[in-house]
C-alpha cells in the first residue's frame, strides 16, 4: 500500500477543498449583505491554489517524489479549475458563460490527454513559460469573478475604488486567450517530438533490414 507523504496529503487536501468550494457559492447558507460568502470562497480557493506549488516544492526537496503524487497531482490542479468555472457558470453567469468554461476545461483534459500519450511514448512534456502564467491568470480570474458577485467597486480609500468588475472582465477573456495559446504550445511540442520518435524509429527498422539482408548467406 503506497504511503502518504507529506507533499501528497497536502494535494489530497486540495482535492478534498473542491467540494466545499462548490458547497459554499452553491449554498444560500452563507449568503449575506457583507459578502461572505464571496470573501470565504475566494480564499479558500487562493489557499488551495497556494497548495499547488507547495506540494510539489516539498516533493522535490525532500527526496519524495512518489508515483502516487504523479498521478494526484496534476489531477488535483484539473478537478479544481473544472470545479470552479462549472460553478461560476451558474454563480456568475454575465462573466463566465457556458462556452468559456467549456474551452478552459477543454483545454486542461486536451493537455493531460498529451502528456498522456507522451508518457506512453517514452518522454514528458515540461511545463511551459506559458502554461505557468496562465496558471497566475486562472486565480487572478476566478478570485476577480467571485467577488464581482457581490462588489463591482471595491471601496479602498476615500473616493479611490479598485475595479472588481473590470479586472474580472479583462483577466477571464485574458485567461480564454492563454488558455488557447499554451494548448497550441503544448501542441507543437508533443507534435515535434512525436515527430522525432517517429524518425528514430525509421531508422532504427532501416538499419535492423539492412543488417538482416547482409546476415542471409549468399546461394
């Protein structure tokens, strides 16, 4: 039975974050004039967010990176984005319409189903400069359209306000395009190196037949 280590229990804890977060923008438990519901759940999603990179820091320095946290936790990063946008298509539909989650999630399940295929094929797609970025935009958004629910202008001092609604507008298109662009990375990635596997492989049959045609004794 493989152990839980300390990196792979924090991912577990992000995992099970995902159904209280649906709980609470879906509930009317916490629904209130101050907002907080708003405030709790964009926490709670910036602390399970926050988790990502720890699991993976801890895994690396300490020594502890187990197949078991292979397999959670890009699994774990997955379930949360697809919870939230599903949620938020109902929790704040005038910003995240159905379309738009479909095309972020679509985009998380087509790159796991490269790297799948990679895997299976002998190499791994790293992460890219874009793909990480993104994944700064995907809080920035989803905390940005949470609160937008209750507050368009957050009051910060005296006639000065921070613009909920036109950052959570700007960050979630913002985050449609990313979400396109490092799918198409990753694309060309795993296409190039498919590529080349494809020509190792060729050569590799061209010099076993040829190597097979010398071995045949001559009659």
């Amino acid at each position: 039975m493989p152990t839980v280590n300390l990196p792979n229990s924090i991912t577990l804890t992000r995992i099970f974050s995902i159904p209280v977060l649906i709980w609470i923008l879906s509930t009317s438990r916490f629904a209130g004039a101050n907002g907080e519901k708003e405030l709790l759940a964009s926490a709670l999603f910036i602390a399970a967010s926050i988790t990502d990179g720890i699991d993976g820091y801890l895994a690396r320095r300490r020594g502890q990176i187990t197949t078991m946290g292979m397999l959670l936790d890009p699994l774990a990063d997955k379930l949360l984005i697809a919870a939230a946008f599903v949620t938020l298509v109902q929790f704040n539909p005038a910003l995240v319409p159905a379309w738009m989650a479909v095309v972020i999630i679509g985009r998380e399940f087509l790159v796991s189903g490269l790297r799948s295929i990679a895997a299976s094929e002998g190499f791994t797609i790293e992460a890219s400069e874009l793909g990480k970025f993104k994944m700064l935009v995907q809080i920035v958004s989803v905390v940005a359209v949470i609160l937008d629910h209750q507050w368009k202008e957050w009051p910060v001092y005296g006639p000065y306000f921070f613009p909920v609604d036109w950052i959570a507008r700007l960050s979630i298109w913002f985050m449609v395009i990313l979400s396109l662009l490092s799918a198409g990375d990753y694309f060309i990635a795993f296409w190039s190196k498919i590529d080349r596997q494809v020509v190792k492989r060729r050569r590799r049959a061209f010099v076993l037949s040829r190597r097979r045609k010398r071995d045949v004794p001559a009659i």
